[in-house]
C-alpha cells in the first residue's frame, strides 16, 4: 500500500492581526510602508497598524526566508501531530510550523514516522533556539568588578517582583558571596515596602525605601560599598504610559544598571505582547518568568523569547524565599513544552 503523505503549504497561511511584534522583523524600507492614513486620528490606531504589519513581515521572513524549508515540505502524520501537539502546549502556529519543518528537513524518511525521533529531533532544536543568562555573572569584586552594580525588576503588576527581588538577593549571598543591598521603590504598596524591608532584616542587608528620584540617588551614593543593590520598582499597567515614561526618568543616568522584565506565565500571549513591547523603553537584559507553578501551559515562554530576542534569567516556582526561583535553562524550557 503506498504511503500516505501529506504536505503542509505555510505560504496559504494568512497573517493574523495584531500578532506583530514592536520593531522586530522588516527593514527600515518596509516600515516606511507603514506610514499613518489620514483616516486614523489616533496614535493606538497608529500603533495597532504598525504591529499589525510588523506581524505580516514576521510571518513573511519566517516561513519563506530559508531555502532549505521549501513551502509544501513533505511530513508525515508523525510530524503532523507533533505540530498540533506544540500548539497545544502554548506554542504560537507560525513557530511550531517552523520547528516541525525543520525536524522533518533533518529527519531521515523512518524517523518521520517516529514519534520518539521526532521528540529528540524538536528537543534538540529547541535547546538550540533557547538563550538564557545568568544577570550575575561579572558583579563584584570577584568577578574582577570594584563598582556597585544596580539590578532593577520592572513588570506589570501582581507577577511577584517583591519576593522575586529578596530570592534573587538570597542567590547573591549564599552562592556568589555578595555584599548586596535592597531598595523599594514602590511609592504605591506600603506592604511590598514592609515586606522587602522584613526580607532585608532576615538577610542582615541594608534596606531603604524612597519615593524620589532624589532620595534613589542619596541610596545609591550611600550602598556604593555593596557588590549588588537590587531595586524594587512599582508595577505599572503596560497601557499606562506616563506612568512608564515616569519610572524611566527616575531609572535614568544610573551606573551600571541592569534591567529586567518579569512576566507571569499565566499572562495570555496577546497581553504578554503588550506589556513586552511597552516596557521595551527600559531596554531590559533578560526575561524573569514567574508563576511556573500556577500553570500547565509553557509555550508563551518559548513565545516571548522568540519575539523579543532577550535571554531568559529565572523562573519562579512558588511563594517560598529563597527556595523556589529556579535558573533559566534551555533543558527546562523544553521540558516543560514537551512534557518529558
């Protein structure tokens, strides 16, 4: 009986609205196209255009910018499945299609047809595909650095940057052996001030909590002795944006700052979108991924990732400090999307 052979044509595919991503994918020609209607008074019309059209782009350069993945590649109903299954697990379509292609491009004929192969095949791709850092690596003296370095955790609100900065601040101590300080900068929630200063006090680390610009600088001129300060700052909704322009200019001009952006993983994809590409004026370094444990669907991280092209930095397992923030890994990413 002859083999049954399917063919998945991705050029058919039509771009969904609002799937683009702020300023990847397109050359500055492109986006020339995208200049403003006369019809579209305001500037979120403006927006949700640009975006719309930065996800045409994207999809353009995804599915036809390698020869080596033709449209129409021929898979097996292994594959098929494999690919229904990733979008299952969280991952966007036009991303899975791309990594069952590529599995199939490298896969012998029998290996198509074997469900095992193909999880080895997609694993190892994704691992490839995966980057992640360590924020710590080059702070303090050990590390060949005599200045303070200034670690601030933005994000919308209710993700868990509060205990995530006093778990953070727990690895700096205990494993790197770090002279490290806490500063809250949340002029909003006077518990998260209590809470951070009640951590601070457990881990014998200097605390302060400012409400200005001023009185951040006073706390940083006062812990330039530390290795690490680790700044708490306000969450701010992704559709406040003077609330956003108003944290970057109290942000600005400090030495030697890191940035980075914490999500939930519970967060649905679209709105996960938003809030990445809103607080990209904060130009963070990395992605902190919280809520692991509130959540059996993984691949809005593999998402995120993808889209904004920053590595990730940790994830948070639970409420316990300092136990349940984990080290980004690829290993783990792929883990939790194939379930193995």
């Amino acid at each position: 009986k002859p083999e049954t052979r399917r063919y998945i044509d991705i050029a058919d595919e039509e771009p969904q609205a609002g799937r683009g991503f702020f300023g990847i994918g397109g050359s500055s020609k492109e986006m020339q196209a995208a200049a403003p209607r006369p019809a579209a008074p305001r500037v979120e019309n403006l927006e949700r255009e640009i975006e719309n059209l930065r996800g045409v782009i994207d999809e353009l350069s995804g599915t036809r910018g390698t020869s080596a993945q033709p449209s129409g590649e021929v898979v097996s109903d292994e594959l098929q499945q494999a690919m229904q299954d990733l979008v299952a697990s969280g991952i966007e379509k036009r991303f899975a299609r791309q990594l069952v292609k590529q599995a199939g491009f490298e896969m012998g004929e029998d290996e198509r047809r074997d469900e095992t192969a193909i999880q080895e095949h997609l694993a190892t791709q994704m691992m490839r595909e995966v980057e992640v850092k360590d924020i710590l690596d080059g702070v303090g003296a050990t590390s060949g650095n005599s200045s303070t370095t200034v670690i601030a955790l933005v994000g919308p609100t209710g993700v868990g940057k509060t205990t995530t900065i006093a778990k953070i601040a727990s690895l700096g101590i205990l494993e790197r052996k770090l002279r490290v300080g806490l500063i809250n900068l949340d002029s909003y929630k006077v518990a998260a001030a209590d809470q951070l200063a009640t951590y601070a006090r457990i881990m014998g680390v200097p605390f302060r909590s400012v409400n200005t610009k001023d009185e951040l600088d006073q706390a940083l001129h006062d812990f330039a002795s530390l290795d690490l300060v680790l700044l708490d700052t306000t969450g701010r909704s992704q559709k406040d944006q003077e609330s956003l322009l108003q944290l970057r200019h109290t942000l600005n001009g400090i030495e030697n700052l890191r940035t980075a952006l914490m999500v939930s993983a519970t967060t649905k994809d679209t709105d996960l979108n938003e809030v990445a590409g809103r607080f990209r004026i904060f130009h963070p370094q990395g992605l902190v991924i919280s809520k692991l444990d509130e959540t059996s669907v993984y691949g809005c991280i593999y998402n995120l990732q993808k889209r904004t092209n920053l590595p990730l930095l940790y994830f948070t397992v639970g409420q316990r400090v300092p136990e349940d923030i984990e080290r980004a890994s690829a290993e783990r990413v792929v883990d939790l999307i194939l379930d193995l």
